[in-house]
C-alpha cells in the first residue's frame, strides 16, 4: 500500500463521490474504483457502502489513520527541507474572501522576496468551511477568528476586527453612531447564519428588541454590499472591509457594541511548522501593523 493509494482513500471520504473524487484525482473514475476494491480486499472489511455512498465504521477508522500518515509524511519533507534550506516549499492559506483581497496581495509580494520559489495556494470560503477545512488537516495556516481549541490550534493575533452597519444614502441617516433598534422598520441583506458576521448581525437585531426584516439572504459581503448601493437594504460588514470602499458608502458604528472579535493567523499545534511559514506569519504581521 503506497501514499497514492492512501490519498485516494482520503480524496473519495472527503467528495463522498466516486466520480468528483477521481477528476479530482485526475484518475479515471474505473482506475480509481478499482484501486478502492483493491484495498478493500487487502483489508479483508469494506471502506465505503455504495449504496447509499457513505463510509463505514471500519472505513472511519482506516481513513483517520491514512490522514494521519499522509499529514506525517508531508510533515517530514518539509523538516527535511528545512533543514537542507530548501526554498522551494508550498503551503495552504485559508482566508475569506474579503480579507484575502486586502490582506494578502502585499503579503505575499513581500514574501516573496524571501522565497521567490515557493508555491502558495489560497483557499477562499465562508469561515465554516474552513474551519473544517482546518480540522480535517487541509490547511496550514487559517487566516480568521480565534479557534476556540486551544489545545489543538494555536491562535496568533493581528488585528482587533470591529463590526459596522453598511447603510444605504438614500435612507438619509447621516450619524456616524447608531442605534439599531431604528431599523427596525427598514430591511435588511443578511450573511447566513451559518457564517459569523450573518449570525451576529441577527443577534444584535435581537439584542434591539426586533427580528430583521431580511429582504435577501447571500453568502458574499461585496454582494450585500452592492445590494446596498442600490437602496435596497441595511447590511453588517467588517470594518477592513469598509477601509477600501468609502466612495457612495455609508458605514455607521453601532451604538453600545464593541466587537471582541480578533482576526489571527491561526495553525495546528500537533503538526510541525515550517520556518518558511513562521516567516510567512511573521511578514503577515509586519504588513498589518504597518497598512492596516
């Protein structure tokens, strides 16, 4: 059994889908079906039902343990490049989509400086998503709020992120504090709930005495925030968001809340941490204090 093999295992669990599972793969989806009943009859047990597609308890247990050898293995290469002070490295950097597009461009041409060789891929999502993403070992480095494990993840502080009320200028209130509870009338372009600025801008709204009138329900802040240029609601945005789009915009603090909120670059204890992402952590931190 090879490491090819084992990340197969690992990429069909995470897909629950033979056929997402092998183009991502870039395998042919009978190769890789095969390659499944191959290490299933090593094994002597099944790994996935197929019918409905879901993974066994004895596939649990083989998919955490080939996690964990893969995670050992990638974990070994880079101690071993450090240590031959190698500068070809890559890593993965997990961030919103809205702090990405502040955060990271002079972080990374900076960065770059020090290792023009290196590979750095960004993933861009919710952050729901990537703090799975983080669980699962997908990530090396999570730029977001503080993870609340402690014992398992490290949570390195930048920034202190406040939350404002993004008004639209036609509604002609021209404060620059306000109190919720005067929109109580007023619609509102809510995140989800399942994202952390959506589910605080509802209990802020409650904390107001009033349920949100939310007119629409979307994923993406530069979309509410567009929504809101055009008149058609109130919505929640960080402030960094606010730092960079000040023309047509009203952005209001918000009475009697200060956000506790810290955004920080946060990383797996249990995994070793490459120098090139210390370096990496220590660039970001320098950039922040000295543009934002």
């Amino acid at each position: 059994m090879n490491l090819n093999q084992l990340k197969y295992i690992v990429t069909v669990a995470d897909e629950m889908n033979i056929s997402r599972a092998a183009k991502k793969l870039f395998v042919s989806q009978p190769s890789l079906s095969q390659s499944i009943k191959n290490i299933e009859e090593e094994l002597g047990t099944k790994i996935f039902e197929r019918s409905p597609f879901k993974v066994t308890y004895a596939g649990e247990v083989y998919v955490s343990w080939a996690r964990d050898i893969l995670s050992s293995s990638l974990q070994i290469k880079q101690k071993i490049a450090d240590i031959s002070e190698q500068k070809n490295i890559k890593f993965v950097i997990g961030i919103s989509p809205h702090r990405s597009t502040y955060i990271l461009p002079p972080v990374i041409k900076k960065f770059k400086l020090l290792y023009p060789k290196s590979e750095i891929f960004v993933e861009e999502y919710p952050t729901s998503i990537l703090q799975r993403m983080m669980d699962r070992g997908k990530l090396d480095l999570l730029i977001d709020v503080t993870n609340p494990d402690t014992i398992s993840f490290e949570s390195i502080p930048l920034f202190d992120e406040n939350i404002l009320l993004d008004i639209p200028l036609s509604w002609n209130i021209t404060s620059k504090e306000v109190d919720i509870a005067i929109l109580k009338d007023k619609p509102f372009i809510m995140l989800s709930e399942k994202q952390s600025i959506g589910k605080l801008g509802r209990e802020l709204c409650l904390k107001s005495g009033f349920s949100p009138e939310i007119f629409l329900e979307c994923h993406n802040i530069e979309t509410a925030h567009a929504l809101v240029r055009q008149n058609l609601g109130a919505t929640f945005v960080p402030e960094m968001f606010t730092k960079f789009d000040k023309e047509n915009s009203n952005y209001c603090l918000i009475k009697d809340f200060k956000s506790d909120r810290k955004i920080c670059a946060i990383y797996n204890k249990k995994k070793y941490l490459p120098v090139a992402l210390r370096d990496f952590i220590k660039v970001l931190k320098i950039v922040i204090n000295e543009e934002f």
